[in-house]
C-alpha cells in the first residue's frame, strides 16, 4: 500500500515508485491526501476514498463508490456501484458487495443529535457475499464465505458459510467457500469440498481439503 496525494484535480492513474505498486483511479474520482491504497486496485467513477480509508491491493471499486476515513477493505474486495463503506467498518479479504447494498453505522440516529466519531463496527468476514440491495444493520459481524441474498435485511450476527435472506434475514441454508449451496450431506458438488456441523447443529466447519492440489482451506481477512 502507499499514500494517496491530491492533486485538486480529478485523479486519472496515481503510480508509485515501482510498477507493482500501481493503482488505478478514474478521472472523475478523487482520492484525499492520506488514503492508503494497494497496488492493482482500480477505482473507476465517481467515487470518492476519504483521508484515513485504508483499501488493500488487487480491489476493485465500481461507479459511485464512497469509502469514509475509518472503513479498512482488504485485498480482492469487490465493490459494485452505489455502495457506501463508512467509518466503523471493516470488509476483510475477497468479500464481494453487490450493487445498491447498504452499511450503517448509528443505531438510533438522529440529525440535531449527532454521535461525534461514536459508532458501532460491522465487519464482514473474508469471503463473504453480499447480495444487491441488501442492509447490514451495524453491530454484527458476517461470517466467512456467508452469502446475503439481494434485498435481505441483516439484524444479528451470521454464522461462517450461512445462506442468509428475507427480512429479517434468516439462514434457509449453508453455501460452500466457491459460492454452491450445500445439500444435506453438506457436501459441495461443485468443488468437493464437504463440510460437517457441531452438535447443536448452528456452526459449520470445513472438512479436510480435496487432494487436487488447489488450496481450498478458507483464510481469514488480513486486515485488523
């Protein structure tokens, strides 16, 4: 990662000191003087990366994309257009935000009563999907490869490898680290990879991995 500069005018392509750390950003974009952004990462229109924002490498920010001074986004985020990450939170490693969905911070905002920096975290954990349109209430944290349908509504925690949806979103399902849903012998017919809950029959882990020389162990977010 390196620091941002502000030119005071649209940002086409900033370059660091070597080509690896190269990061891309659109002309009609504007990045503040002390965000922190990895090499690889494109940000295409309209956005707008606050001083602070602490983006990780190889991202890719679409159209209309406002990241505030105390979100962190790991490295491979994908975030489609018209999604706003403000402070307070955190999406780890290859989590993906589909368009339009939505991120709060305040519990009981309130305009003439404002909370002066005081939020409550979100975080989304590496691999997680949200779906387009969907609302993370803050306060809870998404699990790893969980996957939020579009339009569903996130009051409480969720579990790693959950098939969240609805309004308030409930777990119908369990989805594999590739994004398959999982049938009962929860086992991914897709990738192969088989997955096995505790006894009260609320968490999943992953088995062993398949023997085909691809790395399918699931990691967690690098970011803090």
């Amino acid at each position: 990662m390196r620091l941002a500069h502000r030119t005071g005018q649209p940002l086409f392509c900033l370059f660091a000191k070597s080509m690896q750390d190269e990061y891309f950003v659109h002309e009609s974009s504007y990045v503040d003087d002390g965000a922190v952004i990895g090499s690889g990462t494109k940000i295409w229109h309209f956005c707008h990366i606050q001083s602070g924002a602490r983006i990780g490498k190889n991202c890719s920010l679409g159209q209309n994309v406002n990241v505030s001074g105390a979100a962190v986004i790991g490295d491979g985020v994908r975030i489609q257009n018209n999604v706003s990450i403000y402070d307070g939170v955190v999406l780890e490693d290859n989590v993906f935000c589909g368009p339009s969905c939505v991120f709060t911070n305040v519990t009981t905002p309130r305009a003439h009563f404002p909370v002066h920096g005081v939020f409550s975290y979100t975080r989304v954990r590496a691999g997680a999907s949200l779906g387009a349109n969907c609302t993370v209430v803050c306060g809870h944290t998404i699990g790893r490869s969980a996957l939020i349908a579009a339009g569903a509504v996130v009051t409480h925690d969720v579990p790693d490898y959950a098939l969240m949806a609805g309004v308030p979103a409930r777990r119908i399902g369990w989805v594999c680290e590739c994004g398959q849903r999982l049938g009962e012998d929860l086992k991914c017919s897709c990738c192969g990879r088989e997955y096995s809950l505790d006894q009260e029959g609320r968490t999943l882990a992953q088995k062993d991995c398949p023997s085909d020389g691809i790395q399918h162990q699931s990691q967690g977010g690098s970011v803090g």
